[in-house]
C-alpha cells in the first residue's frame, strides 16, 4: 500500500485523468483501459446500489465496495469519501481508517454548504487517522465554492484560496474546485493555492490539454461516465421492451471483453 500511496501522489507531479468508476467491474475495465488509478464517484457508487447521493450511502457498503475494487486492480484507488460520512471528527477518522483498511490510498473530503471549520476538522482528523494507518494518504480537499455558488461570483477565487490555504495547513494534500471553469480563474487558483488542483469535467470547461497549460493537476470525470452507461442501458431497454428484437440488442453489446479472464477465470 505505501508504493500505491507514493505513486498516487507522484501521479499529481503531471496531470492526471481520472475516470470514475462505481464498482469492481468498472475500476477492472478502467484499469485495462490505460487508466493510472482508479477513483471512484460517491453519487454514481450510491445510485448503483440503491442509494440516494449526500452522505446517505452506508459507510461498511462503501468499506465493501473499495475491498471489492482492491481486490481487483492493482493501480492507486482513491475514494470519494463526500463530508467522511459524519459531522464527528472521531468518527470520520474510523470512517477514513476503515477505507484506507479496505485498500483506498486517497480520499474526497468535501465541505458541501457546511461551515467551514468543520471541514477542517474532518481534514485534519484524516490525515491523524492516516498518520496512525502509517499511509501518506493523499487527502483531496474539495470546496464547493463554485458548485453550491457560496459567495458571489467576483469572490469565488478569492475564497477558494482562503479556504485552500487552511486546508493544506489542516493536511489537505490537493485542492478540489468542482464548477470553475474560467481559464483565468482556473489559472489563478493553480497558481496560488499551494497544491495540486484537481477540476471535474463540466460545461465550459477546457480541455485536458489546455487544463495542464493553465496549471491544473487532476481532472474527474465525476459522474459522467457512469450516466453515459446508464443511458445507453436505459435506450437498450426501452428499444428491447418495445420490440424484444434481438436484431437491435445484440449489435448494441458491441465489443466485448473477456470480463472472467478480468476476474481472474
């Protein structure tokens, strides 16, 4: 786990595309498609097993989950872990203890509309749980400045770098700004705020390539790739109620992978 720890860390040194997976099977094919870690997305890990995204999704469903990816990559896995799953400091040490148990060497701690020495809080009872894990666990530390628009939009940058510069003081290891998509600003938060800045894929924003020339780290696919399954399930499905033809559903399986030589068969 500590090479898987210190890779991940080193991925951030360039810049590093993050597809975002939900399970086993998807962390597997992500892994086999080039991916150099695996991440996954808290609301698509939620919405595959039933539940709503916000802090809802059980944290030993989330434990199992990150065992069963574990169990089946070998690249860094890092874990969108939302508030730690509680406003309680020691608990979101257990909680964060627990992942990095399950085989997880990063985390998402996001502040969402909460006050923002509470995130904090749970920032700092991370990096005290990892201490004790012996894992330099890289600690991504969003604010959702942007998202949750928390302050008007001619302070946006202004407060990202204020609550970035306590977050790395609490041990954050990167910053996470889901929303920002201005070039200047982007360019901006890169710059001064100390740390990797990893950014989510969103309307308007630029593209990999242009996110590296203007300082970004990290970019998440989030929630895409797993909506961009579910649609194509939910066309196939519809057509296949509407005609049960097997002439327009099988072409639809398009080329498949040999998912038990994946696991192992």
């Amino acid at each position: 786990m500590s090479q898987n720890a210190a890779a991940f860390h080193q991925l951030h040194s360039d810049f590093l595309i993050l597809p975002n997976a939900w399970d086993a099977a998807s962390a597997r094919l992500t892994q086999e498609l080039g991916a150099k870690a695996i991440a996954t997305s808290s609301a698509a890990v939620a919405w595959a097993h039933g539940f709503a995204d916000g802090n809802y999704f059980p944290i030993p469903k989330l434990v199992t989950v990150i065992e069963e990816i574990a169990r089946s990559v070998s690249v860094p896995i890092t874990t969108d872990a939302e508030g730690g799953y509680s406003d309680d400091s020691k608990q979101v040490a257990e909680n964060v203890t627990a992942l990095i148990n399950a085989g997880a060497v990063g985390i998402n701690l996001e502040d969402g509309a909460a006050a923002h020495d509470l995130h904090l809080r749970k920032i700092e009872a991370a990096r005290e749980a990892a201490v004790r894990a012996g894992v330099d666990l890289y600690i991504n530390a969003r604010t959702d400045v942007y998202l949750k628009q928390l302050v008007p939009a001619e302070r946006a940058v202004e407060e990202t770098l204020r609550r970035a510069a306590a977050l790395k003081s609490a041990g954050a290891s990167g910053l996470f700004v889901p929303g920002v998509v201005i070039e200047s600003e982007i360019a901006t938060i890169a710059e001064r705020c100390g740390m990797p800045l990893n950014v989510i894929v969103w309307p308007g924003l630029p593209d990999a390539a242009k996110l590296k020339a203007l300082g970004a780290k990290r970019l998440s696919a989030g929630t895409s790739i797993f909506a961009v399954a579910m649609d194509a399930a939910r066309l196939a499905t519809v057509d296949f109620l509407a005609t049960g033809s097997s002439a327009t559903l099988w072409p639809r399986r398009g080329e498949q992978l040999n998912y038990n030589k994946l696991f192992g068969a």
